[in-house]
C-alpha cells in the first residue's frame, strides 16, 4: 500500500500531521515497521531530517521506543547516500538519540550504538541543553547495564561537566542512597565503579554541595525504614528457628534400642546436624540482633549496624537449613532411591540462584572496568572480587565441611 501511494505522490513522504507535526517517517519510526521505513527512505532520504512539532527527528522515535531495526536503517540509509549522519540530530532539548535510548531505558537501542564502529567520540559525549551527556543520564535514571555500556568505551568522557558543574561522579554521588541500604544497590555500584574507574569530581565546593542536597542522615526516616523493615526479618528468622529446633529433636531415620539414631556417623548424618546447629545459632542470632534494631531507645546507627547483622544471619540461617534439609533427604534416600535423591539436590540448589544472580552483577561491573582500564591494570580484579562474593555467601557450608572433617579426622562421633 505504501509503495502504491508513493508512486501516486511522492510528496506525500514529508507532509506532516497538523497536531503534532508528525510525518509518515515518524509515524513508521514509531511503529518499527521496517519494509515502510526503507520505502520512505529510499523515495525520499531528506525525510529523516524533518523534525516534528516537538523538535524530535524520525531517529528519535524510533530510539525511544527501542526499535533497534529502524534505528539501524535510518543510520544505514543515510550513510549509503553520504548525507549527513543522523546520529548527530538533535531534538528540541538537543538530545541525540543515543540521549534519548538512555533516559527512556531502551538497553537494547544502547547496546547496537555503542557497538556501532562509525558512533564518533563526539556523538558519544555530546552535550544537551542541559550539558549533559550519555553517561550523566545514565547515571541519573540508575540503570546499571546501560550505564556499564557506556563506561566500557574508552572514548567516553568520565569528566564532563553539565551546566551545573556535576560531573557523572558528582550526580552519581547525589544520587546515592543514604542509610541502610541493600549490598547490591544499584546507585551505589554506579558511584563505587566510577571511583574505581578515576573518574573526577566537578570543581564545586563540597560543603555547599553537601548543603544543597542535604546528604545528612534523616534519623526518622531511617527508624520508620528498620522498624518496618524488622517485622519480615523477625518473621523469617523465628520461623528458621522453629523449624532447626523441631529438625533436632527429630533427625532422619530410626532410633537404635538405646535411643540413639543409627545413622549416626555416616558423613550426610553429620552434615545434616552440623548444618542444623548452624541454621538454629545463625537464627537464634539474627533474632537477638534484631532485639536492638527494634528498639527506639537505642540510638539510630547502633540500629542499622544490629540490622545489617540480623539480615546477614538471617540469610546464613536460611542457607545452613537448606543444606541440613539436602543431606537429611540424602541420608534417608540415598540407599533406596538414588535418582530421587539426585533430583531432591538438584531442585534444593536451586535456592543458591540468588548467589549466581549476586556474581554475575559484580563480575559484570568488574569486566567493565577491565576493559575500561585494560588488563595491565586490573586483571587482578575479577577473581578476586568472585571469590570474596562466592566466601562471603557461602562461608556457612565451609564452616559445616570443616566441622565434619575435623570431627572424622579426629574420630569424634
């Protein structure tokens, strides 16, 4: 239909709507209609340079509302006929459109242009009205993987000041959270991966800064945020609790006439109280670190400090009894039902996704500072931080291990 309308009049391609300047360009931009965008552009390439009543250009629809296609056709289209690259259009708060892929959080539109070998240093650091760049919007809006595209490229300026004076660093730094926070804070990743990179702050004054945005802590809002916060806590770890303490009293298997498990001594028997014990102490813990995080008359960073604790063994609590649970159906099982107790470990492991999930965020902001300051300088890096992460997640199932060897090397029972 496109193609018959077009051979009737061409002019047609650069007329625009009345209420809001679009033209058919646009309109398919919008719509990713690739086989439109291609006719249109190869009736008439001048189209892709007609702004809309917004100021936004063909290119800029089609970025902001990620279609990948036709961004690569508008960029292609124009390259074959030597006109001028739109990726160096700008709409009416002179955004590019790799501005405007970033702030509406289209990663996949981020990922083609920062793999496009003609995107020029100048496209990637060019300034909007505001004077910011990629990487400021990127860092305001906190979206980690569109931010960790941009800070690989080494022609991307970490140093940029906008029209206030705030470099990426400063507005990642405003951004920041303050208080109790989770460890995996995105805001908080982007401010501490710019800091390892070298990037650098504005020339601003750092006291009238802080007073501007007012980094204090506010001591009510944190205490509304741990009280509310230690109801579920408080929950997870009493119910953890109960069950470690039921599971003690009543372990796999059957009893021998003097009272005592027969499976006593068998190295998943062992497992499974080890990691017991541990799931119950971890509980038992989190609750009485919870005690002083609850409390008002305690002062607020005593709080967040026995808040932090309480979480941290709450999640040692849950992964100690997720073990004991794995080797006690492993124990009763194992001799009967080998495949069945395959499939139990397999579906219980399952609960470590989290840990994977944990590793594979940190290793990523890790490859990108790699490539960002090369390997010279931090091929160390990597490995270490995947081994802290992987220690300091599963240092409960090392502590289990330990014990158990120790107790078989020492013929204790």
């Amino acid at each position: 239909m496109t193609e018959m309308v077009l051979k009737w009049n061409k002019d047609l391609t650069k007329q625009a709507g009345r209420s809001d300047g679009s033209t058919p360009l646009h309109a398919a931009a919008s719509w990713g209609n690739h086989d439109v965008i291609s006719l249109l552009l190869d009736d008439d390439p001048s189209a892709a340079y007609q702004p809309d009543h917004h100021g936004s250009f063909p290119i800029h629809v089609a970025a902001s509302d990620d279609h990948v296609k036709a961004v690569s056709i508008l960029l292609d289209k124009q390259k074959c006929r030597n006109l001028e690259d739109c990726s160096e259009l700008r709409n009416a708060r002179g955004q590019s459109f790799l501005h405007v892929a970033v702030l509406q959080e289209n990663q996949s539109v981020v990922t083609y242009a920062c793999k496009l070998a003609k995107l020029e240093p100048a496209v990637l650091n060019m300034q909007d009205d505001d004077g910011n760049t990629a990487l400021h919007i990127a860092v305001q809006v906190g979206n980690l993987w569109i931010f960790n595209l941009l800070l690989q490229i080494r022609q991307v300026e970490l140093n940029l000041t906008n029209n206030k004076g705030e470099t990426p660093l400063d507005c990642s730094w405003i951004k920041k959270p303050v208080g109790v926070h989770y460890e995996l804070n995105l805001r908080i990743m982007i401010y501490n991966l710019l800091n390892d990179a070298r990037a650098k702050s504005g020339n601003q004054r750092w006291d009238l800064l802080h007073k501007q945005h007012n980094k204090t802590l506010d001591e009510e809002k944190e205490a509304k945020k741990i009280t509310d916060s230690t109801q579920t806590i408080g929950i997870r770890s009493v119910l953890i609790a109960t069950v470690a303490f039921a599971a003690a009293f009543a372990p796999p298997g059957d009893y021998a006439d003097n009272g005592s498990p027969r499976l006593a001594g068998h190295y998943a028997f062992d497992v499974f109280i080890i990691a017991n014990t541990l799931a119950f102490i971890c509980a038992g813990l989190s609750i009485i670190s919870l005690m002083y995080a609850g409390v008002s008359a305690v002062d607020i960073r005593t709080r967040m400090i026995s808040f932090v604790f309480s979480a941290t063994f709450m999640v040692c609590s849950a992964r100690s009894l997720g073990a004991a649970f794995a080797f006690g159906m492993y124990v009763v099982l194992a001799p009967v039902a080998p495949t069945t107790v395959i499939a139990t470990c397999v579906i219980t492991a399952l609960a470590l996704v989290d840990v994977a999930w944990r590793v594979w965020v940190v290793a990523a902001g890790e490859l990108v500072l790699l490539k960002r300051l090369g390997i010279a300088q931090a091929w160390w890096r990597l490995p270490w931080t995947i081994m802290a992460t992987l220690l300091t997640q599963f240092w409960p199932y090392i502590v289990i291990v330990g014990v158990v060897l120790y107790s078989k090397m020492r013929g204790v029972h």
